[in-house]
C-alpha cells in the first residue's frame, strides 16, 4: 500500500458514520471512491460499518474497476451477517455477469462464489451457467472454478442445474488455462463428495493430452 493511501486508515473521528454516508451519497465520482476507500480501510481495521450498506451497495453500478471491486469487498464481507441487504446487490451481479468487459463479467462471478449465503446462491445459477459458456476464456475459468465453490455451499443444486456436466464440457475447450481450471475444479468436488464424480476415461485422457501440448510449464 503507497503512503497515499495510508490516509484512508487515519484515526477516526466521532461523526464518522453520517460523515460518510454523505460522502457515498456525493454527486462525484471520486468522492464516492474516496468514500468507499475509507470504509474499506475502516473495516479491515475492524470497524462496524454494516450500517453503511446500502450507501456502499448503491457505488456498485460503475463502470470503474476499481470501485467496483471495493463495493464488492465489502459485499463478500457483510453478506453473512446482512443476507436481506446482500440479496439487494444481486441484479448489479447479474447485470455485471452481463457487462460488454470480460474482467467485470469475470469479477462477478468470482465474487458470486465468495458470497455464502443461500439465499442467494440460487440467484447465481443463471450467469453461472451463461459464464460457463463465454467467449472469453478469462471468464471461463474463473466460471470453473465457481462451480466448485458452490458445490461447496450446495452440492444438491450445483448436480440438479446440470453444473457439473458444464464442467466436463469445459474439458474439450479449445483454451488449456480453461481445461486445467475445469479439472481443477472437478477433482475439488470429486474430494468433497462420495459418489464418482470425475472419472479418467480414455476419452477424456486425450483431452487432456490436448490441452496439455498447448500449456505452459
């Protein structure tokens, strides 16, 4: 962290709260971002600054990365303890899971498997699954590696919404980062779960021997 930033962790003075709800509320965009900056670094101190959630939620709809992954910190951070409030931030997820740019689409669906509230969960199983079949490679493999996440949180609906034959498609997908973050994932699950879930056939083994002549070390 730059010494320019150290001044978003200054000591905290008593009208801080409405201090910043006005500060979220401001008409400017960099004040917002200031805004959002100083919460965040009053929570990473361990400050209570649930009450600031709508405020927060509402600097969400921008098409500024960096703001928007501030926002969605804080969303990861609070959503436990504020379920009915997280649920609010949903349509921005799946309007971002929809974004022109892959690395908003690809932040969406990270966030979407960092947020382990159930309610919400079902919520995630649309982009998801649109994810999981991008153009773009990026948001491929951040998709893969969601699905393992949720299955984390529920297994029964990652195998009813056909989630993990998505996976097994991404085997033969023509991007190696794609095809070892689908195997990653399915060995993920395959150690949280009885049953067979990834089997080595002969079939995928050339796949995978495919994808590897085109990987890195």
């Amino acid at each position: 962290m730059s010494g320019h930033d150290s001044k978003y962790f200054s000591t905290t003075k008593k009208g801080e709260i409405p201090e910043l709800k006005e500060e979220l509320n401001s008409q400017y965009k960099d004040k917002r971002k200031d805004a959002v900056k100083k919460v965040i670094a009053a929570m990473t101190v361990g400050k209570d600054v649930s009450s600031l959630f709508t405020d927060v939620v509402n600097c969400m709809q921008t098409e500024n990365l960096e703001l928007k992954k501030l926002v969605y910190l804080y969303l990861i951070n609070y959503a436990k303890s504020q379920p009915d409030l997280a649920i609010l931030a949903v349509n921005t997820f799946v309007k971002d899971s929809q974004d022109p740019n892959p690395l908003i689409r690809a932040l969406a669906v990270r966030t979407m498997g960092c947020i382990r509230v159930d309610k919400i969960t079902e919520y995630l199983c649309d982009p998801l699954q649109r994810c999981l079949k991008d153009d773009d490679p990026y948001v491929r493999k951040t998709a893969a590696i969601c699905v393992a996440k949720l299955y984390d949180i529920n297994a029964e609906l990652v195998e009813d919404r056909g989630f993990l034959e998505a996976l097994k498609d991404l085997i033969s997908d023509n991007n190696p980062m794609v095809v070892a973050n689908a195997v990653a994932a399915l060995a993920e699950i395959q150690d949280n779960s009885s049953g067979p879930i990834f089997e080595i056939t002969s079939h995928t083994l050339s796949k995978l021997l495919t994808a590897l002549n085109e990987c890195t070390e």
